[in-house]
C-alpha cells in the first residue's frame, strides 16, 4: 500500500464529503478509491469514517488522523517544491499559537500583508494564553512572553519588555502612590492567573530585591480585562509594557515605583526543529522580527 497515496484519497474523501466526487477530482475508478481508504482502515486497526447512504462522517479516530494526514500532506508538498527550487515561496499550512491580547495588538493586524507576501501558505492561527504542547497540538510555533524560554524547543528574542507597576490617576488621588515596594501590601493589586508569580511581585534596587505579596479583588486570565480593570481606577497593576504604554503616553495611567527596576521579559518565537517546516517557520518569525521593530518595538517608551 502506497499510505501516502491513501492519505490523500482519504482527504479527498474528506473534503468532498464523497467517494464519487473525490474519485472525479483524482482521476481515479470509485472502486480504486474505496479501496484505498479500506487498506488505509486495514492498516491502521481503525475505522475512520463511518458510512452511510446519504453522508460520510468521520469517527473520532478520524478526526484526530484526518488532521494529521492535512499537515503530512502539505509538508510532503513543500518538501517537493523546496526540491525543485530554492527559491521556491513557502507552501503548506502554518499552525502558529500567539498569546491571546498580544497577538490581536501588533501580530493580527500585520497578518494580511503577511499573506500577500507568501501566497502559497495557509495559515492556522490560534490564539490562547496558555503554553500549549508544540508536538502534542500540531503547531510548527508559538510566541511566547517569558522572561526566558524553559524549553527544548528552538528559540529566537523579537523583541524585548518591560513590566510596568502604575495605576489611574484617580486611583493615586484617592490612595496614595506607593513610595517603596512594601506599601503595595496596603493596596488593591490586580494580579494575572497565568503568571507564574502573580501573587508575589518583583523589584530591584542597589542590589536588593523585593518579593513582596500582593492581594487584590480581581484575578484575570486576560490581558484586556487587565487594562480595563486598572484604567477604571480598580487598583495597582504591574503589567507589561506592550499593553499599557498608549495609556501611559496619554495620561491615562501613571507609572510607580520607578526607581526600582522590574524582571525584563522577551518576545520569543518558539518552534520545532526539521526542515519540513523550515521555510513556513522562517518566513514567519523573520516577519515577525520586522513588524516587532527590529529590536525597537512600538511599545518602547523612550530611547
């Protein structure tokens, strides 16, 4: 049995919900096709349709195999170009996991142009907070925000940020501004569930650090909810730069506690080794190096 040959009669099958009709777009006999999917089923142990008069449908093996079977294919398909040229344009499908309020900011928004740039690539975008497993989800990368990568993966900086402790104007009036890292323990401090350390925050000064324990009456798994939150005057936040510096350079929000230095954090791309997934994975992270500044990202509050 060909199993490639049989993977893409099977996703034929699949995407045209019909024997017949993926035959017809082969170029194959309805019976040579049938029986490509039934050696497939033989081989794997599984049913991975269930068939009927009317539809076909796909069995829960068959979802999972399915969507395997679409990223073999397409890294089968941009294997062979690669072969052909060098400088032939990446094609495939590029899964790519972004967190979830930094990538609609400044990745969603470059998407676009991203796609007429490289035609011949899908793109499967999923954006989520939590660090999702590479291998186990079928992502070829991830942006990740993190002060250092703790992974196996390949990792490349984009750009750098800081975390920034502010809070309202209106909120400072009415509780006072915090002059030293331990007066935080006297105000309502909104805190991010995803952070490793989201009840103890971070400072520096001549060489000592501050671990100081926060509590306050919200906890977000968000981003945005974050901003809303303080903005709204509902407390002290230490919240990356990304995310607060067009309320800062408005007035809207006013940073604290400056004179003491908060861990730095990084943009990371995240991604899997091979070169099936090399020329897709490239051209994204180097585009992501170009719309993240270079090294001088637009969040970057001064020189």
């Amino acid at each position: 049995m060909d199993r490639l040959q049989a993977m893409r009669v099977f996703t034929a099958v699949v995407d045209n919900g019909s024997f017949a009709r993926a035959a017809e777009q082969l170029r194959l006999s309805p019976t040579a096709t049938s029986r490509h999917v039934a050696d497939l089923e033989k081989h794997l142990g599984a049913q991975l349709l269930q068939r009927s008069t009317r539809r076909i449908n796909l069995t829960e093996i068959g979802v999972n195999y399915y969507d395997r079977c679409c990223a073999i294919l397409a890294d089968v398909e941009e294997a062979e170009a690669l072969a052909v040229t060098s400088e032939s344009q990446p094609r495939g499908i590029s899964r790519v996991s972004l967190p979830t309020t930094f990538g609609m900011l400044y990745i969603a928004p470059a998407i676009p142009e991203f796609c007429r740039r490289y035609p011949d690539l899908q793109l499967e975008l999923s954006f989520n907070d939590r660090i999702v497993d590479l291998v186990e989800e079928g992502m070829d990368m991830a942006v990740r925000i993190t002060s250092e990568p703790k992974t196996s993966l390949i990792a490349r900086k984009l750009a750098e940020v800081s975390l920034v402790c502010c809070a309202s104007p209106a909120y400072l009036k009415q509780y006072g501004t915090p002059q030293h890292p331990e007066d935080l323990r006297n105000h309502n401090c909104l805190t991010y569930s995803y952070s490793p350390t989201a009840s103890i925050w971070k400072f520096q000064r001549d060489g000592r650090e501050y671990h100081v324990p926060v509590k306050g009456r919200i906890v977000t798994n968000n981003g945005d909810m974050s901003r809303i939150a303080i903005t709204h005057n509902l407390g002290v936040d230490l919240l990356p730069s990304f995310l607060v510096c067009k309320e800062l350079r408005a007035g809207k929000l006013h940073p604290i506690l400056q004179d003491y230095a908060t861990p730095p954090l990084g943009v990371y791309a995240v991604y899997l080794s091979g070169a099936r997934r090399a020329a897709r994975v490239k051209a994204m992270v180097e585009y992501l190096w170009e719309v993240l500044g270079q090294g001088n990202p637009p969040w970057k509050m001064h020189d």
